[in-house]
C-alpha cells in the first residue's frame, strides 16, 4: 500500500505549503535556510553562538517547572554554552490536544538527535506551552469522530475574555469530560487503564498547563523534551525588553510586516492579519490588545482609556504578552532556538517575519516541518483495498468517489454514452435532409433535438440514481472509509487525539507511531497503516 502522498494537490493544503516543502528555493528570500540541508543549520548554530542569552535564569526555571511535571532530567543540559534547542510548541488543549501535537512532539525529538550528530552539540528537544493565549473555545474541545466534547467548567464573559488559558484551573465540570468520554470511546480492553495511565491529570484542581504537560511527557517518556511554561514572570522579565521595544518601535514594525505580508500575498498568501501593535496586556483577569493611537495605547475593552507611550514602560514585566506575531521572537530570545518544528500555518506565519528577527537582533531559526501522517486502520485499510481506493481519492466528495467508481466506464454508463451519439448523428441526418425541403423547418428541428436530449439526460439520471442504490453497501463502505480518513470533512491529524486511538489499540499505538514516522519524509504527508 502507498506510504507517502506529495503536499502539490492534496486538498486542504495550501500552495505556499506544498511549495515550501518541495521547492523551497521559491521561497527562499522568506527564510533562513532550507531545512533539507545540513549545512544551515551549521550557519544558525554558528549565529547563535555570537548571540548568547541568559541561560541561567532560564535553566533554572526550566528546571523548576519539569521537576512538577516528572521530567527533570535533560533540562540541565541547556547550561552548556554550546548546547542548542530544538523547539516546537502547541495550544494546552484538554486530553493532549489532536494527533498532531505528538507528530510535532515527536519530530522535534528525531531532528535533535539528527543534529547532535550533524553539529557534533548537545541539541535538546524542547516543547513550548502556548497557554498565554486567551481563546478558550480552541482549547476546550475534544473530537471524537463523529462527537465533539466540550469542556464548559468556565464560562466566557458577555465582553473580553478570561485572560490567558494556561492558568485557568479545572473544576468538578472536568469530571462530565470524564464521563462523557467513558460513553463514547470504544469499549476495550484498553479504555479505562489509558486514561488512568496517561490523562489522569485532567481532574479539578489542575490547570489546563499543568494536565497538559504531564499527559504530554507520560505519551513521550520522561526525559525524552524539556517543556517550557513561557508564563513564569521570570521568563517573562527577560522578554520584557522586547516587548517594550516593540511598543514604543510599532511603526517600524509594521511596515516591514506589511512589506513582507503584501509581497507574499502576490502569489502566495499572507497567514497572519497584519496591523500596528503586537502585544497584549494581562489585567483584572483579560487579555487585552494594546492598540496604539494618536496619544498612546488604548487597552482593549478599557471604554477609552489611553496608556501614555512614556507610560507603558512602567507596565510589568508580567502582564506583558505577545501575539502570534511576537511570539516567535520572544520564544527565540529565550531559547538558543536553531531550528522549530512547524506545522503549515506556522511555516506560512515564518514567512513573514524575517525582517522582524533582524530587527530583534536574534538569528532566525531553520523552520523544520513536523512529520504528517494520516493513521490507516486495518479494516479501512482491507476496504480500500478491495476497492482500489486511495487516501487522496477519500479526500472527494462522496458523489464525486460514487460516480467515478459505480458510473464511469459502467455497462450503464457506455449505454447512455452510445445513444447520446446515436441522437447526435441522427440529428446530424436530419439537419441535412429538412434542409433540402424547407429551411424553415430548421428551428423546430433544433428544438426536438433539445426535448430528446432534456429526455435522455432525465433517463439517464433516474436510471444513474437505481444503479447507486444497486450499490448502497458500497457506498456505505466508502463512507466509512472516508470518516475515518478526514473526519468532519478535515485532516485526521487536526481532529482527532491520539486518546481516540489508545482507547482502541493501546500502547501499541504509540509503539507505531514512534516506529514508523520518518523526518526524512516530512516533505510528504506520510500514510501509517497499523497492524
């Protein structure tokens, strides 16, 4: 069976995408370098030896936060001054997230065992917390299939926001999360000992940042990512300075954003909405956009209240925040950052931002496409192949797949087809024999020939409509497959959590996704049938 499909083609995924994974020199003025070359990362490694950063505080802490999570091991390996990162990241969304938070986990990982040998440096695999975030609604979720389940222990204000997800502790409401997925994750054997294993924190009392951290490292293994909290004030005092810089500095910002964005949306398309400000602030329990005006900046949902710009200098380290556009830089100005595993929104965002590390002074990371893989079970995968079906063709539309496989080149089919020609011919006799008796009668030929032909098309589409009920189960079957390829109509990956698939097949899971996704592949979207 296929075990690779290539990004060009492949519906969902955009151009800039398929073309940065397979003709990067297209793209290469957006980035730093093309993450199929080993040398690149030599040249990021070799900048970032000329840019320390303040490895102390942070190996502190970093410390301190993997010791609660059970991970303290490789965390002290970030003081050697030589010692570089490789970092990918997520939103803490509740059961670990959907499958591709451990794709990105994973390769994270894989390339930084690639690198230590490549660059001859410790290089460590590290997994940045995104709960700075304020949108609930994206973390709150968890899809089954065809049941989506919500966390609703805390409820959004009619106005604004709760302030950054990450902190935000469970209450017993986490417990209907529980239940419900008791209800509706297969029976097995496996059920009930996965989510006492591997998602026993996601219980009151337990931040969504805290829940996430210990699933995620009990799924990878201790010891295997160090995983950063960017919320610790201590963190973010070191930040500070850019995020102060980047309020009072908007303008230059901006347009070299705007420069970039413009540019790329001639042929590509720019990921992020580009405007002046690109940092939040955190008070009275919101998340607020600083949006700068005439006189200064104006805090989101503060009825017109104005922070002088002399004035945001004397806002807290802490409840300063970044947006997505600030984010990276922030990251990377903490971390010796030499390459991030991105997903395709992500390597879209990077392309964007090149002007900005230079304008941060910090080198701009080699961005490494975390691993896709589309998860085959053994029964779909013993459909598809008693029907020829690919992973690629399921992506259509279900009528489209019916009309291909049942009606096209069908004994039906090549009927109609024949006796359209037939009418065709003997319209064709027709013209020249009326013709030759009275011109005239032309135009009412012309339309007996549209009334057999509106006849044969209404024949052909009842006569169409029986053969697909002739083929019900098949159809049944296509739809089954299809579910369980692009559930909801998307990317597996981007729907499902890897919880789904423990419940049914236990750790063995994991053991195949561990064995069989491939860096070297991760310029095509990978295809794992289990056994």
């Amino acid at each position: 069976m296929q075990t690779t499909i290539p990004y060009a083609g492949m519906k969902g995924v955009s151009q800039l995408f398929s073309t940065y994974t397979a003709d990067y020199h297209r793209l290469a003025e957006y980035y730093a370098g093309d993450w199929r070359q080993d040398s690149n990362y030599e040249i990021v490694a070799q900048k970032l030896s000329a840019s320390p950063i303040n490895r102390e505080v942070l190996v502190d802490v970093l410390e301190e936060q993997n010791s609660k999570w059970k991970n303290a091991g490789l965390a002290s390996q970030l003081s050697d001054p030589d010692s570089l990162a490789v970092v990918t990241g997520q939103q803490v969304g509740i059961f670990g997230g959907p499958l591709y938070t451990l794709y990105k986990a994973i390769t994270a990982i894989r390339l930084s065992e690639h690198l230590s040998k490549v660059l001859a440096r410790p290089v460590i695999p590290v997994f940045w917390l995104e709960g700075g975030d304020h949108d609930l609604n994206e973390v709150r979720q968890l899809n089954l299939a065809d049941k989506k389940i919500w966390y609703q222990g805390h409820i959004l204000p009619e106005t604004g926001n709760l302030g950054s997800v990450g902190p935000l502790v469970f209450n017993n409401y986490i417990e209907s999360v529980r239940s419900q997925l008791c209800e509706y994750l297969p029976e097995t054997e496996f059920r009930d000992r996965i989510l006492a294993k591997y998602y026993a924190t996601y219980q009151e009392g337990v931040t969504f940042t805290d829940a996430f951290a210990h699933t995620l490292r009990s799924l990878l293994g201790s010891d295997s990512i160090v995983f950063i909290n960017p919320e610790d004030c201590r963190l973010k005092e070191l930040v500070a300075p850019l995020l102060r810089r980047e309020l009072s500095e908007y303008q230059t910002t901006y347009t070299a954003l705007k420069s970039t964005s413009d540019l790329l949306e001639k042929q590509y398309h720019a990921q992020v909405h580009v405007s002046p400000g690109n940092v939040f602030l955190l008070d009275e329990s919101k998340r607020k956009a600083l949006n700068p005006g005439a006189n200064g900046y104006y805090p989101q949902f503060s009825d017109g209240k104005t922070i002088s710009f002399d004035q945001v200098y004397e806002i807290p380290s802490c409840q300063l925040s970044p947006n997505v556009v600030m984010r990276p830089l922030v990251q990377d100005s903490l971390l010796p950052t030499v390459a991030y595993v991105a997903g395709p929104g992500e390597i879209a965002y990077f392309a964007q931002l090149k002007s900005l590390y230079s304008w941060a002074n910090r080198p701009m990371p080699i961005i490494f496409p975390r691993a896709s893989l589309t998860i085959i079970e053994p029964r779909v995968a013993k459909l598809m192949q008693r029907h020829n079906l690919s992973v690629n063709e399921l992506g259509n539309d279900i009528s489209n797949i019916m009309r291909s496989y049942v009606l096209e080149g069908s004994d039906l089919a090549l009927a109609f087809k024949k006796a359209g020609a037939a009418l065709h011919q003997c319209a064709d006799e027709l013209r020249s024999a009326v013709a030759e008796i009275d011109v005239t009668l032309r135009p009412t030929l012309e339309a007996t020939y549209a009334q057999w032909n509106k006849a044969l098309l209404k024949l052909q589409q009842r006569a169409e409509r029986a053969e697909k009920r002739r083929h019900q189960e098949f159809r049944s079957q296509i739809e089954y497959c299809k579910d369980a390829l692009y559930p909801n109509g998307n990317f597996q990956e981007r729907v499902l959590p890897a919880l789904y698939y423990l419940a049914k097949y236990g750790e063995n899971f994991l053991e195949q996704v561990r064995s069989n996704l491939h860096i070297d592949l991760s310029g095509q979207h990978q295809l794992l049938t289990l056994s």
